[in-house]
C-alpha cells in the first residue's frame, strides 16, 4: 500500500527561514518526493503554535495522511508537540518524523543555497524512513508517589519540605552528618545581614520532625536503577557508632571524647572538633556521629570514654554500614558546589602567607558561634587587622582557572567589607574587575558599602606579597594591582586579605551525575533541559536538579528552585502514571537460531535463553531499548520498534538521494 | 649512558663560561652525554622578535631544524630528540617557536619556506625542547643528585632563584607551579644547602633594560639583591645567564646608583652542583664573578683559589659622574652631574 | 589616519576610529594573540615588574589599539620597557598573549620610526646586525657600540666592570662566527622577503 | 560554491550524547562543514555495520560513528560494542579496497558541542583530501542510474582507489 505522506516545513519565524528557503524545501517536497508518497507539503511560519498544529490536523483528516513528516527544530523539543497532534486527528502518533533542519542546519550552517540543500536531503531522509514506520502504544506505568531529594542544604530542604506539606513521602539524603548544608556556616547573608542561623535553623528543625521526612544523613546514595516513577535507589547509610534510637543528643560524649581534630568541612580548617562530633549546636538531626579515622579506639584498641560516659548506652563500636533499598517515582539532586580551591592562584599567596584567608574561612570567624567567636582577627588568633584588602573574582572569570563568573562573590565581597567595616573599623579595600549587583536590594547595598567609607580599586588583583620593597610595606601584605581607573599600578599594603573564592561544580559531580543518569555542562556542572523554559528538569525523566549544583546562584534564587522542582514532581505524582516510549527489542521466535551471541551482550539482562525451544527471549520489562542486539543478531531476528533496521536503512537511502546536489562549503 | 642534544646559546661562551664549565663537569657524575648541535647560531636573545616575526623565527628555526639532523642514533650512541637549553632565554626561543609554528601553521609554512632557502626543514613538534634543570630534576632525579653528594653545603644560606623566562609561559606544562616552582629549591635542598623561602624566585632581573633603560633594570636588581639580603641569604643561586650578568655584573652599578652597599654574590646551580660533588672551585669557574663568593664559601669550607683580580675600581670620590634618572625625554641626553 | 570630517575636529575629537589597528597588531603577532579578548581588568599592569616607567600600563595600550590611536600606541614608551618576563602572560584571565603583543608593537613602531627615544630601537638593531654578521652574538662588540652612540659618557663609569668581565675571561674580544654563515644568510633573506609580502 | 569536491558523510549519532553535542552546537550558533548528514540512533551499540556499508555503497564519501565517551555510555557499556565493531569494519573496508579513514568514531558528550562541530568539520577535510569515494558511482563520480544531476558542479577524479586531490 502506498502511503499519503504529508511534509511540513517550518519558518520558526526567521530562525530556519532566515537560511533556509523554507518555501522552496516545500515545493521541492511536493514535486521530487512524490513517487515516495507525499501529497501534501506546506511551509509555515511556526509549526508548533496552534494554528500550525490545526493544520496538520486538518491535513491528516482532510487528506488521509498516513504519515507526517515534520521539518524543524530538534525532536529534543517538539517531537511531542507535534505526536500529540498527530494523535488528535485520528493518527498514531509514532507515524510522525521530526527532521531537524534548525540546529543541524539553519543555526550551523550561513550558506543560503547549501543550507536549503541540506534541508531537503534531511526531510528526504524523514520522509524515506517515515514510510517504515509502525504504529506503537505508549506503554503506561504507575507513578510510585514517594520522593527522593539528595542534598540536605537549604534548596534541598526547600524541595523536601514543599512535597512533604503536600502530603508525600520524602527521603532526604544527606552526605554529612548534619542538614544545613553551606548555609549553616554563614553569619550573616546580604543584602539584609539576616543571620544566616536564625532563618536557616527552623526550617532545619522542620525537616527533621517532618512525619513525611524520612532523614537519612551520614549517608549516600551508592545506586540507581529503574526510571521515571519507578527508581529503585541504593543508599548507604554509613555506621554512626552512635544508636539513634537511645541517644539524646546530650553531648557528653563530645565532651569526654580525648581526640581533638582540626575541623576541615564545618569549620573550613579554622577550628576544632572531636572525634565523636555534631558539627554544630543545632545540627539536625543532633545525635553525633564517630569518626572512625580518628577515634583512638579504632586507632589503638583502648579509649571507650565516650561509651563509658554515655547516660543511655547509646555507643555501639559494633554499628556497620547498611544499604537501604527505597523505591521512589522522582528524584531531586540538590548536591551544592564545592569552594574553589584558591591555592591554585599561587600569586595570591593563600597556604603559604598566613593571614591570607578565603571567603569559607572569614564566615567562620566573623560567625559568632565560629572558632573565634565572632572576632574578626588574623591567624594568629589575637590581633585585629587595620587595614584589609578583599579580592573578588578568585578562580572565576578565568580562563587559567574557571571560565564562568561565580555570581554570588561581589555581593559576598561587599558583606565581608561591611562585616569588617562594622566589627574592627579597618580600612578595606575591594579589588574589582566589575561590580556585578543584579537582583533586589543588592545595588543598594553596595551603595551603604560605599557610604561606610570601603575603598574600591577596579583592577584583578596582580599578585599578594609579603616581598616589602619599602618600609611602609614591611610586616605586611601588599596587594599589587594596577588600578584601571587611575592608569597606574599601586601596592597597598593590609595586615589581611580575604579571597572571594568562586563556586565549583562538586569533584563527584561527574560520577554522581552518572550514577542518576544525568549529564553535566563543559564546566561541570549538571545541566537543565532548557536553559531558561525548563530549568530545574533535566534530559532524563524523573529526575531534577536545584541549586548550586545546577550553576553557581544566591540563597534566594536556590530556594525558588527548590520549590520549583517541587511543584514538577507533585504534578508528576497527581497524574499518577507516565507514558513511556514504546522502544524495546522483540525476539522473532521463527527466526532465531538460538545462538545466544545477544545474551551476553545486554548489561540489563533483559535477554535470556529459553533452552526447551532453543530460542532467545527479550524480557521486555528490562529493556531499555539501546538496540545494540539488534545490530548483533546474526541471523537478523531481533527488531527494535522506532529504529528497525528498514527505518533506518530507509533513512539512509533517503539521506543520499540521487537527484540531490551535493552540499558543501 | 643518556644522550641529549645540547644547544649551549652564545653567553655560555663568554659571560657564562663558568655556567659551561661547571655544567660540563658535572654531567658525568650523573652519566649524562650531551652532544652540541652542529653550527649552532644565536636564537635572537629578545631583540630579534622586535625588529620583525618571520626572520626571527626562522633564525632560531634553523636551530631546530639542524638538532633533527643529529636525532638519530650514531655508531652506537641512543638516538634522541631532546635539545637541553643551559640559557633560559635561549629555551624559550626554541620552545616558543616549536609551539608557534604548529599554533599558527601559517607561520610555520612561511618559516619553512626561509629554511628551504637553505637547505632546511622543521616540522613543528619533532623536538622536546628543555632547560638543564628540568633534565636534572625530572630525569636524572634527586634522589640520584643526593647520592652523589659528597659535600654537602650544610650551613650555607641560599635563595633559589629562577628567573622568569623558565617557569613562563610554560607552553609544556614542565613546571610545578609559575609563580613560586619549587624545583631549584628541592636540588639545591638535596645539596644540603639551606633553602631560603624566597617570593621574588621568578621575578625578572631587568632583562635587556641594563643596556637600554639601566634605571629600571637597577630598580628591578635592587628589589631582588634587597630582600635576598633582607632574609639573611649569603648567596643567590640562579639557572640563567642572564640573570648572572645582570645581578652579579651591574650589581655595583645598582650600588651606586641607589647609594647602598649591598654584596650578595651570585653563582649558578651547578657551580653549587659541582661543589657539593667534591669538584674543585676552578673546574666550575668559580672565582670568576665579580661580586666575589670567597668569603661566603670559606664558610663552609671551600677555598676559592686567588684568580686574577679585577683592576681595582676608581674609588667613588674620584670616579666620573653617573647620569641623571633616565625619562623618555631626556634618555639620550647624558649629563653630568 | 581615516579622514577626519570638519565637526570632528572642531569638536575636539582628536581620532577617527580605526577598528582596524587591532585587528592589525593581531594578525603580526606570533601564534594566536586572543587581543580581541581583553577584559581590561588591570592583571597586566598589575604584574608588570617595570609598570612605573611606562608612560601606559600594557592595558591601556590595548584599550587604545582599539580605540583606533596608532601614533600614540606606536609612541608609546611601553612596548620598549617590556622586559619579557611573562608575568602578566600566564596571570591573565583571559589568556592573551601579551608578551608577543608587545614584541609586534615594537615591529610596528621600527618600521612607522614612530618611537620617542632610539635607544631601545637602536640596541636591537645592532644587536640584529651582529647576529646577521657573525650568526652569533658579540657582547664586546654589542656594549661597545651600543655604549659609544647612546651612553657614551657612561662608558668610563662602567669601565671596572668591563675590565672585570675581560680580565675574568667573560667577555670574548673577538667574535665568534658559525661555519654556514652564507646558509644562514640565505635563509634569513628569504625571510625577510616573506615578511615583506605577507 | 567553488570547484572543490564536496564529499557527502553520514553521521550516526546516540540519542543521549552526540545528538544532543549536535543540538548544543546548535543552540550555540557554531558553524560547521555542511557536508554531513544525521541518523539518530538510540545508542552507537544499535549501530550495525551494515549501515556503514549501505552508505558507502549508496553514495556516502565517508560515515562518521559518535558516541558517548568510554564509561559514560547511557546504556552502561553498549558504546565499547560499538568500539569493537568500528574495529573489526575497518579491517573490512581494508579488504574491500576502500580506504578505512573514510570511517571515523568520535566520543563527543551532551555538553561537547564544540567538539562535534570542530570534529565534523575536521572530518570533512579528511574526507575531501581522500576524494570522492567511487563505489556506487559511475566513473564521473554521479550516481549510477541517475538522470537528474546534471547540473552538478562538482569534479571527479577517475578512480576513488587513487589517493590524489582534486585541485
């Protein structure tokens, strides 16, 4: 049977017109694919408004059309769009190709007359492979309703909390033993100057009394299996050597515990814990975990006074590593941003002249439950600095280092002026390539910086020294950089400097965006599905992303994309199943020869043996759809539906039509 | 035995003969051949890429492209293709114009296109250019340096310093770090001299300025011999000929100029090198600086052999005039005080 | 120059645009130099060790190459006090390769005689000539010279030292000449004959 | 368009990497050679060498093979099959008399764009310094049977087994 082909090319306003003659595919189609089919070919301005939907169903209803082969964007974006359409008018909506003739042409390619030759020998290509299409039934799952969020800090928290007060189960993952996460180290956050505890805290506390919060800290997430609606996920729930159940968070085995470590996650190195530790006062949830690198008992075999002293017996040396399976039906990634790690700009002396400090670092000692209780002071623990030099854009806008800009440290440098300002009445000096305060009240604020009296030199800084060249610059830092404004290279000597380091994509980010199936950006970090229409939803279904570890942002703008995935997720619960691709690899019994060269081929083990008919079966449930036995069967007997191999060796021919002009430069 | 391929550069022929010699003696302590490319000429210094790009290159090319010829193994001795450049100048000629010719092909093409005049030929990435002390370092290694220590310079006060053409721009990635590279301090540590932390290691010594600008060159030794002194060194040490010049020849001139009476003598690494292998001063040109090493290293006992003074400088009182601070108006007009 | 216009410069305006000098200065610089690039945060004039002596910090020199500014640029003190020692190169952000920049400038400004003091020109020039003589450099031969036509009442100041570098066996009074000094002639013509037409 | 030969590539892509670099390259505005077209496959394993062969013989000048890097295949381990057979085909295309060059497989992510696009266009160089790949063609390079090309301005060399360029 011939089929009726229709083939519709879109303008997308001037994006594809713009280069390809849009109009001239269309006619070309009407005249040149005709043998294969096609009895209608239109070009419109945008395909996939309504109107440009209405026509295609029109087409379909008016004319018969059995297939629909559609020239635009990316399937990516509009394959759906244009199914669903499809579907309205009585059609099966896998009978419709997408030709991408905007980003594989009309975006990458300037020549007019090459572009619109390769746009017709893409929609050949579609139409050619359209024809083998067969009809296919989306498969329906049900959506399991509970969530899992990885990342305790506040968009995590912000995620967690918003789909438990809707009423579903949540599983808040986190890797440390306390939620809180960045924010909890801060004193204070801009522009408001609220302290960073007093806002943070409640809602900590919220999240680990939540009856539909199930927290789960000192723990990872070591696998995941399944797909949207259906996640079967692996946590490790590291021993605590703390029993959960008898402990009251009461402290006294901190406080006999012998071994004192310096405090490298919490405190940025600045101060102390033990080895038995809650990482700070309001840590939820408060029972502490044991250090097993450093307790002495694990160390030496003696110590126990933690065990000793405890009122409820609650130490337990014999506590191991638990894996808990959880099965979720979406999943939230809120894993936060690693501090760059500033002695990679070795000119600005951090780790190897003492009272250079980075921004971590100054958080602590300005935070009044930090380890100098507030005093603003240098690292030899007493003497006020009189004059401090604070550096923006370390290890950002850089193309030795990271190339994007890290959006938070002007304001962040500001705050340490003000901080500064406010508590020693120093001199502070910030050193800026360009003052970046976009967002509500932050230009504000750097205006009071700027009435406190802060000076600001516009320049990178060059280096920071401890070389005096004149005595006025003896004992001190001098922070060498040429100011812009004036022309002319200055050296002003600080008793202090602070480096407003950047925000980095975490160092598993890679591994982990593996592990969730999720891909990251060039700098690493993970990326959305759209840019700016779909931001906290990701290629792979099911699962999101918010906060810093989608690309450096404010408390603010973290929180909005904590509820936002939430609101994502709950649409996904209420509709209560998802619609999956129907792409799976069939086994034709008939044609098997039961040589078993596809078994071991599939790391799903979808395929198995079947030995009373010496035959292989594909267990359709496991597989995924990746074709790769499809390409191995050697006696051709296994199909995969959307990409058989008459689709696309249809494809093929279709691409390389003869009576195309070849296309090049 | 390891074969390299040396390109020694004009100044270790004159002002840094004593570089050479101690290096020559060294090399076979550490079972090191270095073999000189055939009718090497000057790389250029850095005056040559200021008067025009592609004779420049093709001046140092020519270098390169005679070091290909001696690539391959003869009568038995291991082929190579590593040229060893002593002269940090002369390194980054050769490696800039390595990387060069294959960043821009265009130049490479055009450099080629001279070279035929004369018979030659460079394809760019043939050669691994490297300066002596990355070969000591990397390959020979420290822990081979410290066996063959037989006197260590226990007692003596350095502070290492690189110079900048060597840790920059580094197209290779062969340094620890470009700023502070820790590599002469760990081998002059393996000699068992006493390593000062010094900030100004890759600072520049005034370059060419002590021929064209001496006021900013004095400015720049100043800096360096000043806060050498400041953190108590008794001695520079450095991998560089011209850095040797500009330190140690001008560094009276910096004395007067500025009025102060600094006296930091300094010696290159394999001066130390050699030292620290029992050598004897006058096989490693010791004694020919001329802000003498004698008293520093009567210190830890080596006696440095009375070589031919210097004639006596004027004194001061009955010397000529220095000029006034040079300014770009005034630069060519020398007046007297 | 482009064509100044009549209400340019009775407005004061001193420089026609000339969007092409940067581009220019890009294409005679050795290997790729990313000019277009510059931010102009300052690292350059922040790390130069000689920043002080140039009448224009490195950035300013490129803020002007795209403002058009030839005479000024090609004037300008700046590339001449350029002592090569690459600081600013591996510190900028946005890698641009000063250092070769400044080397171009120098080209440039040789072959338009746009310079204030001969000096540095001059020490280049006779440091060239001595290489194409002798195919090697000639340090006597060099200060000497170089010495008697810019410093030439420095020269007695500097005599101990010089005696010192001659009596101590570091200063050669002869030259040394390469064997092929008629192969490096050849290529070196050639080469300037490249660089003529390109 | 100038008198140079413009060689036409297949591109096979994974739907989880390569397809969306070329997307990226896309939303990106880079510009690359023309020359190559697209077939989305769902992973590089669904590749079957036959596909590679189909296109030569149909007209390709040269099938480029993308997909995910080494341990990032979406499919866990499918792109090392695919690895295995780019191989063992061109030992084929060897024994067949067509230079293996004319197949390549490039590792690009979602997030290498740029890659794709400077890949492609490297490719396409490849490929044009080869020259035309005569299989499936007459002597005059054109497609056998075909009527409908006469106004190609491309020239052909006599024999693709012969390496020289076309000016």
């Amino acid at each position: 049977m011939t089929e009726k082909i229709g083939v519709y090319v879109c303008h997308c306003g001037s994006n594809i017109a713009g280069v390809v003659d849009v109009e001239d595919v269309a006619k070309w189609a009407a005249e040149k694919l005709g043998h294969q089919g096609v009895v209608i070919a239109r070009d419109y301005k945008f395909m996939c408004s309504s109107l440009g939907q209405e026509l295609i169903e029109k087409d379909i209803k008016e004319l018969g059309l059995t297939r629909v082969v559609v020239a635009a964007c990316s399937p990516h974006l509009h394959e759906k769009t244009f199914r669903i359409a499809a579907q309205n008018a009585g059609l099966n909506p896998y009978l419709v190709e997408l030709a991408s003739i905007r980003e594989q042409v009309s975006w990458v390619h300037t020549d007019k007359a090459v572009a619109t030759a390769k746009s017709k020998a893409v929609v050949s290509g579609a139409v050619s492979r359209v024809i083998e299409n067969a009809p296919l039934e989306e498969i329906k799952v049900p959506i399991n309703p509970n969530t899992l969020v990885v990342g305790g800090g506040i968009a995590g928290i912000q995620s967690a909390l918003e789909i438990a007060n809707a009423g579903f189960h949540v599983y808040l993952v986190e890797r440390e033993p306390s939620i809180g996460g960045h924010m909890a180290q801060f004193d204070k956050t801009f522009p408001t100057l609220d302290c960073s505890a007093c806002i943070l805290t409640p809602r900590m506390v919220e999240a680990g009394t939540h009856p539909n919060i199930t927290l789960l800290t000192w723990s990872e997430v070591v696998n995941v299996a399944g797909y949207v609606g259906n996640f079967n996920v692996t946590i490790k729930k590291k021993a605590r050597f703390v029993n959960e159940e008898l402990c009251t968070g009461c402290g006294i085995c901190q406080e006999k515990c012998p071994k004192k470590v310096i405090d490298d996650v919490y405190e940025a190195g600045l101060g102390y814990r033990k080895a038995v530790y809650t990482p700070f006062a309001q840590a939820v949830p408060n029972y502490p975990v044991m250090d097993k690198e450093n307790c002495i008992y694990f160390e030496k075999g003696t110590c126990k006074a933690c065990e000793k002293f405890c009122p409820t017996n609650a130490i337990d040396f014999n506590q191991q590593d638990q894996l808990l399976n959880v099965e979720v039906g979406n999943i939230i990634l809120a894993t936060g941003y690693d501090l760059f790690d500033a002695r990679r700009v070795s000119n600005y002396g951090y780790g190897r002249l003492p009272n250079v400090f980075t921004s971590l670092e100054f958080e602590r000692l300005s935070n009044a439950a930090g380890p100098t209780n507030g005093n603003i002071v240098l690292r030899d623990g007493k003497t006020m600095p009189k004059s401090v030099g604070i550096i923006h854009c370390v290890g950002s806008r850089d193309r030795n280092f990271n190339n994007y800009c890290s959006v938070i440290c002007c304001m962040q440098g500001l705050k340490f002026a003000h901080l500064v300002h406010e508590r020693t009445g120093a001199t502070v000096y910030n050193f800026y390539i360009d003052m970046r305060t976009a967002y509500k009240a932050y230009d504000e604020f750097y205006q009071r910086v700027l009435e406190e009296g802060t000076l600001f030199v516009r320049g990178k800084v060059a280096e920071v020294t401890d070389a005096a060249r004149y005595s006025n610059e003896r004992g001190k830092l001098i922070v060498q950089t040429e100011d812009t404004l004036a022309g002319k290279q200055r050296r002003i000597p600080v008793d202090m400097v602070i480096l407003s380091s950047g925000l980095q994509p975490r160092h598993d980010a890679k591994e982990v965006g593996k592990m969730f199936g999720i891909s990251c950006s060039t700098d690493g970090w993970f990326t959305e599905k759209h840019p700016k229409l779909d931001p906290v939803a990701t290629m792979t279904e099911g699962i999101y992303i918010v906060g810093c570890a989608q690309g450096p942002k404010d408390i603010p703008s973290s929180v909005a994309q904590g509820a936002a995935a939430s609101a994502r997720v709950l649409d996904k619960i209420l509709q209560r199943e998802v619609a999956l691709e129907p792409i799976k690899a069939t086994v034709n019994k008939e044609m098997c020869s039961g040589c078993r060269i596809c078994n071991g081929l599939c790391p799903f083990n979808a395929i198995a043996f079947i030995a009373d008919d010496n035959v292989s079966e594909i267990n359709p449930a496991l597989c995924q759809g990746c074709g790769t036995c499809v390409a191995a069967c050697p006696a051709g007997a296994i199909s995969g539906t959307g990409f058989s191999n008459e689709q696309i060796n249809a494809q093929i021919d279709g691409l390389l039509m003869k009576n195309l002009e070849p296309v090049g430069a | 035995m390891n074969k390299y391929l040396l390109y020694p550069g004009c100044s270790m022929e004159s002002s840094a003969k004593a570089y050479m010699e101690s290096m020559n003696t060294i090399l076979e302590s550490l079972d090191l051949h270095f073999e000189e490319i055939e009718d090497w000429n000057c790389c250029g210094a850095t005056e040559y890429l200021g008067i025009n790009l592609i004779p420049a290159y093709s001046l140092i090319a020519r270098n390169l492209a005679l070091a290909t010829k001696q690539m391959h193994p003869v009568n038995g001795t291991g082929g190579t293709r590593t040229v060893v450049a002593p002269c940090s100048a002369c390194y980054l000629n050769l490696a800039k114009a390595d990387h060069y010719m294959n960043e821009r092909p265009s130049l490479g093409e055009k450099v080629n296109e001279a070279l035929a005049a004369g018979g030659l030929h460079y394809e760019a990435g043939t050669l691994d250019v490297r300066h002596l002390i990355d070969i000591l370092v990397y390959d020979v290694g420290l822990e081979k340096i410290r066996e063959a220590v037989v006197h260590p310079l226990t007692g003596l006060k350095v502070v290492p310093y690189m110079g900048c053409m060597l840790p920059r721009p580094d197209y290779q990635h062969r340094w620890s770090d470009h700023e502070h590279p820790t590599e002469l301090d760990d081998l002059l540590r393996a000699l068992g001299a006493d390593v000062i932390d010094y900030p100004l290691t890759t600072e520049c010594c005034g370059g060419h300025m002590t021929q064209i600008g001496p006021e900013t060159a004095f400015e720049l030794i100043r800096r360096l011999v000043a806060d050498a002194d400041e953190r108590g060194a008794q001695m520079m040490v450095t991998v560089c000929p011209m850095c040797q010049m500009n330190v140690d020849a001008y560094q009276n001139e910096m004395n007067n100029y500025f009025g102060t009476d600094y006296h930091i003598p300094i010696l290159f690494f394999t001066q130390l090198m050699g030292l620290a292998f029992g050598k004897e001063p006058g096989e490693l040109g010791i004694g020919v600086e001329l802000v003498s090493s004698r008293n520093v290293l009567a210190g830890i006992g080596v006696e440095v052999p009375v070589t031919q003074e210097p004639a006596a400088p004027r004194k001061k009182d009955e010397g000529l005039p220095m000029p006034r601070r040079w300014t770009k108006h005034e630069g060519r007009k020398e007046t007297v005080k | 120059m482009p064509h100044m216009t009549d209400e340019r410069v009775r407005a004061g305006l001193t420089h026609e645009e000339d969007l092409s000098l940067l581009h220019e200065v890009s294409m005679k610089t050795a290997g790729v130099s990313r000019l277009e690039m510059c931010i102009q945060c300052g690292t350059c004039g922040g790390s130069c060790p000689a920043a002080k002596d140039m009448d224009h910090t490195p950035r300013m020199l490129f803020a002007m190459l795209r403002a058009g500014m030839r005479e000024e640029v090609l004037r300008s003190n700046t590339q001449w006090i350029c002592v090569s020692c690459y600081h600013c190169v591996v510190r900028c952000p946005q890698e641009v390769h000063i250092a070769d920049v400044m080397y171009t400038l120098k080209g440039m400004a040789i072959k338009e005689k746009l310079y204030e003091d001969s000096t540095a020109p001059d020490f280049s020039q006779t440091f060239v000539d001595m290489v194409e003589t002798y195919g090697r450099s000639f340090e006597m031969g060099l200060a000497s010279r170089h010495y008697l036509r810019h410093f030439p009442l420095r020269l007695p100041g500097m005599m101990p030292m010089g005696l010192g570098m001659i009596t101590k066996g570091r200063m050669a009074l002869m030259p040394k000449k390469i064997k092929q000094m008629d192969q490096l002639k050849k290529i070196l013509d050639h080469a300037k004959q490249l660089e003529m037409t390109s | 368009m100038t008198d140079q030969f413009e060689p036409t590539i297949i591109g096979f892509t994974c739907n989880w990497c390569s397809y969306r670099a070329a997307d990226l390259a896309g939303t990106a505005r880079m510009k690359y050679a023309p020359n190559v077209r697209l077939i989305r496959l769902m992973c590089s394993g669904r590749l079957d060498p036959t596909f590679v062969l189909r296109a030569l013989s149909g007209g390709a000048d040269g099938v480029m093979i993308t997909g995910c890097h080494p341990g990032e295949c979406h499919y866990i381990e499918q792109n090392y099959k695919a690895l295995r057979r780019f191989l063992l085909l061109k030992r084929v295309l060897t024994g067949l008399g067509i230079e293996p060059e004319r197949v390549k497989l490039v590792w690009a992510s979602a997030a290498e764009g740029a890659k794709f696009a400077a890949e492609t266009t490297a490719f396409v160089e490849e490929i044009r310094k080869l020259g035309p790949l005569c299989w499936g063609k007459d002597e005059d390079g054109r497609m056998k049977d075909d009527e409908d090309i006469g106004n190609s301005s491309i020239k052909i060399h006599p024999s693709s087994f012969e390496k020289e360029v076309p000016a």
